[in-house]
C-alpha cells in the first residue's frame, strides 16, 4: 500500500501481500491517500476491488445461469429480461462502476421508452436481485439500486373494482349455470380473498373449525411453476364466514388431508383459463378481472366493520398502507356521517 509521484500528479497502489491488486493516478496527494484508504477497507471487508473490474455483462450471465435453477420460472423469465432492458452502455461498463447515478437513469430511459410503471419496477426488483447477488460473492461491496426508486409516472393507475355483495350474488347464480362447482369456489375467493395461486394449492389439512373456521395459507402455486412459499414467505390465517362455511366443508367432505380442497369437478387441479372459459368470464365476470374478487373480501371485511388491522392480517399485506387503499375506496364513517349533514333538511 503506497502513494508515489508519478510526473506531476500521484499514484495510489494497492497491494495485498506481495500482490498488486490495482491502482489509480490522482492530482493531489490527499486524493490518492483517501482512495487507497478506502479500497483497504473494501479489501479488509472480503472485497476484491479486482472483482468489480469485471464487464458487468459477463457477470449478469453467470447470475442467470443460477437463477435459472435456483427460482420459480416465471421469476426466472423477469431476471432474464434484464439482458433486453438494461441499457448496452450499463451492461458494457466495469461492475464496480455502476452507481445510483447509472441504475435512476436506466429507470428514466425505460419509462421514455414507454414502458409502464408496474414493469420498471418490476425491472428494479431483478436488477436489485443482481447487485445483491453481487454483494455476497463479494465482487462489490454496496448493492446500488437500494436507494433509489423508480419515478412515479403520470399515467393513470389501474383501479380495482371489486364486487358489492349484492353483485356478487348476482354473480354467482350466473355462473352456477354454468358450473356449480366452480361457481362455488368463486364465492369461496370473493368471501376469503384468496390468491389464485394460493387457491389452487390449497389442501384440505388447511381447512380450520377451532377457535374459529377459518383457512391457512401456507403455500402458493401460480400456474406452471412448483408450489412455492406464500407471497411474503408467511403463513396467515383467512376466516370464512357463514356464506361459503357449508361450500367448504362440502369440498372437503371425503377427501384426504394431503388432497387438494378446490378442484373441478372431476377432481383435476384448476386452471385459471379454463376456469373463466367455463364460466363464460368476459360476461358474467361484469368486465372485472378475476382478482377482482381479492378486493372484493377486502372490501367486504371492512363494509361489515371488521377493523383495518384484522383486515390487514387476513389479506397478508406488509403494510397497512396497502389496507387503507380499500378504505380510501369504499369511504369512512366519516364520510358517512358528513354525506348525512349535508343531506340533512336545514
């Protein structure tokens, strides 16, 4: 480790041992020293400084080849657009040389491009994923894409547009005449607010009477992948009121523990296009989309007062910030007792 003249500027290098690991020429003294003091420490930490030297191109690659084995494939097929959507000048540079700077402007490009929101976000959670990788092989030491985020964009959000319990209803005696098993188990997931995926792997062991009825959710299955672990990693608990109780417990009538607690008729796994084929979605779904009927427990849950909190814990958001989506949608005593004032006769 030492600073040395080098014409009228200086040069800082960097040696482990008997072996040089790089150095830097700078115009003062003091810059050259401030730099081998910090890639010391870097060095101290596990880091290799020449690590980061390395075309992050080649590095992204070999992440992918362990992704390709190690996560879900629809995971896998969001890492991989990374190679599409990085910008060339990113992807062709050192790794060590890719800061904030570089990752807010690459979110910057792609929402020029006119990609959505939802997908450069979608892009930062893979491209984080890679830096984070990169951090505990120790070929960088701080993971550049946790502090920043991606810009809100002007575009208008994609509402929710959950069913009333009235619609709902409605609903479902429509799709009972077109199947009344899967019509059942649509009011199963407006009344729980269940996941596809978590609904398609739902076992009968997770079926609850005590304290409470109730359904566990401890696993997920989105279509073409293994079951996996819930959205968040944690187990949670559903309630299932009196409306779908007999439904359930009728499902499950028969069947062993390990077995799956919604299927067809015929007993096979579901499928989310068959499912809406059958019931004829495009017209008795009343143009909402299957998730829908997530919002539509929620909503539910709180039209019948059940607290924000509860409501919280049963949905399995991280962030009660999430919750107060549905209370900002369907209004609050508040706002009910003041539509009663201004309607009062004066």
């Amino acid at each position: 480790m030492s600073v040395v003249k080098h014409g009228k500027r200086w040069r800082a290098k960097l040696k482990d041992g008997r072996v040089d690991i790089g150095s830097q020429i700078f115009d003062t003294k003091t810059e050259a020293q401030s730099w081998l003091r910090r890639e010391k420490a870097v060095l101290a930490g596990g880091v290799d400084p020449r690590a980061g030297k390395e075309r992050l191109r080649l590095v992204l690659d070999r992440w992918l080849a362990v992704r390709r084995i190690t996560v879900a494939q629809k995971t896998y097929a969001a890492d991989e657009a990374l190679t599409r959507l990085m910008p060339a000048s990113m992807q062709n540079v050192h790794l060590s040389a890719v800061g904030d700077r570089e990752v807010a402007r690459s979110f910057e490009k792609l929402l020029a491009d006119g990609l959505v929101e939802s997908s450069v976000v979608r892009y930062r959670a893979s491209l984080s994923a890679f830096f984070a990788w990169c951090v505990r092989e120790k070929l960088i030491a701080v993971n550049p894409v946790t502090a920043v985020k991606v810009p809100k964009g002007s575009n208008e959000v994609d509402e929710m547009d959950p069913f009333t319990e009235a619609q709902l209803e409605t609903a479902y005696l429509a799709w009972s005449a077109k199947d009344k098993r899967l019509a059942d188990i649509m009011l199963v997931k407006g009344w729980t607010g269940l996941r596809w995926g978590e609904l398609r792997a739902m076992q009968v062991a997770n079926v609850m009477e005590v304290p409470t009825p109730g359904l566990m959710v401890r696993r997920n299955q989105p279509e073409g992948v293994p079951v996996k672990a819930t959205k968040g990693r944690s187990m949670r608990r559903v309630p299932l009121a009196n409306r779908v109780l007999p439904i359930v417990l009728d499902l499950a009538h028969g069947k062993a523990p390990h077995e799956l607690l919604f299927t067809t008729s015929s007993g096979a796994q579901l499928w989310r296009t068959a499912t809406l084929r059958t019931l004829d979605w495009e017209k008795t779904g009343q143009s909402r989309r299957l998730h829908d009927l997530r919002h539509t427990a929620a909503c539910l849950w709180l039209a019948r007062r059940v607290d924000p909190g509860t409501v919280q814990a049963w949905c399995g958001h991280e962030s009660i910030a999430t919750t107060n989506r549905y209370l900002h949608f369907l209004g609050t005593g508040a706002d009910v007792a003041g539509l009663d004032r201004l309607n009062d006769d004066l």
